[in-house]
C-alpha cells in the first residue's frame, strides 16, 4: 500500500490578483438599445459601468494574468504549484479551461475544474483548502475567469445590462503554525428553484435570469449562510472586517450587509464598475479593496457566493 502525503493541520490565504478587460461598458451604453437611462440602471442595479472583452478576445489571456498576479503577491514561484482548479461557468464560450492554464502557468501541476456558478470561488477555495489539509498539495492556485458577455442575448434587458467579464485568482498553502487560516464551508442549493437562472438548451443557449425572484431569493436566505459560516469559522459576525460576496447587484450586497449589521466593516461593492462577473467576482473585488489600500493583513474576511443552481457558499478567512 501506498504511503499517504503526510497530513497538515491548516491552510491560509497567501495572496491574491485578477485581471479585467480594458474596454469599459458605460451605463448609458447598456441602457441605450433598450431606452433605458444610466440612472434608471444604477437605481436597480447598482451599475454604473461594467467591463467586456472584445469578440476577438481571449479569457484565457486574463486568467493567465490574475494567476500571475496572485501567484507574485504570495511570493510562491509556479514551478511550486501543484495543483490548479479552475472555477468557471462559461467554459463552452471559449478555448479557456484549467488544463490549458495549467500546462501555461505551471506545467506539470495537477489540474481540477469545477462549475458552481457564481458560487464557484468559493467552492474552489473549499476543496483547495481540503488538498492542503490531507497533504495531497502544498500550494494549490484558484482561478475563476468569467466570459459572461458571449452568453448573453444582447435582446435581453434582465441580462445584458448586467454581466461582465474578468478572472480572480487566489494562492493558498499550509500554515506554518498549523493555524486554520480558511474557515470551514457552509454549501448548498436550493434545485427546485434552478430554472430562475439558467442556460437555456441548444445553441446559442443564451442565460435566462427571473431578477425579481432571485433577488428576494438572495435576501432571504444569504444573511443565515453567512451567520453559519461565522459560526463554523468560531467567530462572531461582529468579528468581521470585511464583506465580500458575490458581486450581484448592489441592492442585494446592501441589504444582507444591512441585516448581517455589518455597518463598521468594509463591503465589497465592486459590481459598480465591474458588473456581475459570476464566479470570477470575489477574488476580483477582494483584488479591489487591496489596491485600494482597504485590507490588512490579518483581517478576518466573510466570502459568500451565490447564483444559478441556485447554489450558494460561505466561509470566513484570515487575509494575508
């Protein structure tokens, strides 16, 4: 029989990085062919510009940078990469997927690549951290990249005035001390409710997206998944110094804040420039808040993703 891979006692987040295309959407362009203002699309949405690569754009490109980027902020070189797991939920829209990121940025690592959606960070960080704890890896990159704008019909108003493009990515190893450093991971779905967002059959099967029941959807039942998560990580809520979900709509950010009372924390509220970028969101406005100079190192971070499935989940982490 096989010796296992000694097992370690925790994991940590060592650094973070994304990248987004350069060509901005304005509001008033996204409301244009459906006579709808930028104001009448920041009241509901909380948009004021979002990001889309070009048609002759690749995600691939962006994934690869944020991996760079993360991979120099956790001083980790890439030939000390093991494994790589990919989140995406746009991989039939492109050549991207996390072999090929895995043969470009650390070629011979270990690849895995998962599809929750725009809960799919946090899943990935999940399994990530379970790698690390049973010693079947030491480091383990995270990547989410998004091309949200090919599965759009630009005819849709509920859709096209909302998602984005980009990638996050995230680095994480042992702790030196054996310190839990990723909390454990509060996940589920709520299936009988799947078809509120979905891709539809065939080709181009353009996402479908019921905005109305979503957003009631997502403020009733993501303030108790963060709550759990809390709990599971054994810290108070009032222990939190910053918030960041899913990137959804900026009603829906300030509304679980609010009921969370989260008022002294930072909340993540890049879906302002950025749009919804699904999976990719997270790592992206947690890439934010640090070139803003809002993070220290040490802080305690409530992650929570939700979307289509409808899938959901939630840890606390110490940021690096």
């Amino acid at each position: 029989m096989l010796a296992r891979a000694e097992s370690r006692s925790g994991s940590r987040l060592l650094g973070f990085g994304a990248a987004q295309p350069e060509h901005a959407v304005s509001g008033a362009d996204l409301g244009r062919p459906f006579g709808r203002t930028s104001d009448w699309i920041e009241t509901r949405t909380g948009i004021r510009s979002l990001r889309r690569l070009h048609a002759c754009d690749d995600i691939g490109d962006l994934a690869g940078r944020a991996a760079v980027r993360a991979l120099a902020a956790a001083s980790v070189p890439a030939d000390e990469v093991d494994l790589v797991i990919s989140a995406t939920c746009s991989t039939d829209a492109g050549p991207w997927d996390a072999r090929a990121l895995a043969h470009c940025i650390a070629p011979g690592a270990g690849w895995v690549q998962l599809n929750a959606a725009c809960s799919g960070f946090s899943y990935a960080l999940s399994a990530a951290d379970t790698f690390i704890r049973t010693g079947d890896a030491r480091h383990v990159l995270v990547v989410a990249a998004e091309h949200m704008s090919r599965l759009i019909d630009p005819e849709d108003l509920g859709t096209s005035i909302i998602f984005g493009d980009g990638a996050g990515a995230a680095v994480l190893g042992p702790s030196p001390d054996g310190a839990t450093g990723v909390g454990p991971v509060v996940w589920g779905s709520d299936g009988g409710q799947a078809d509120l967002i979905q891709c539809e059959p065939g080709s181009p099967g353009f996402l479908r997206m019921a905005g109305q029941q979503v957003f009631r959807w997502a403020v009733e039942r993501m303030p108790a998944v963060a709550l759990e998560a809390c709990a599971r990580a054994g810290v108070a809520v009032s222990d939190i110094d910053v918030f960041v979900p899913h990137q959804a709509n900026l009603r829906i950010i300030d509304a679980v804040a609010r009921k969370l009372g989260l008022q002294d924390a930072v909340v993540a509220t890049d879906v302002t420039t950025s749009g919804n970028t699904s999976a990719a969101s997270i790592p992206i406005a947690l890439s934010t808040l640090a070139e803003r100079g809002l993070l220290r190192s040490g802080q305690l971070a409530l992650l929570v993703g939700f979307g289509a499935g409808l899938s959901y989940a939630g840890q606390v982490v110490r940021l690096p």
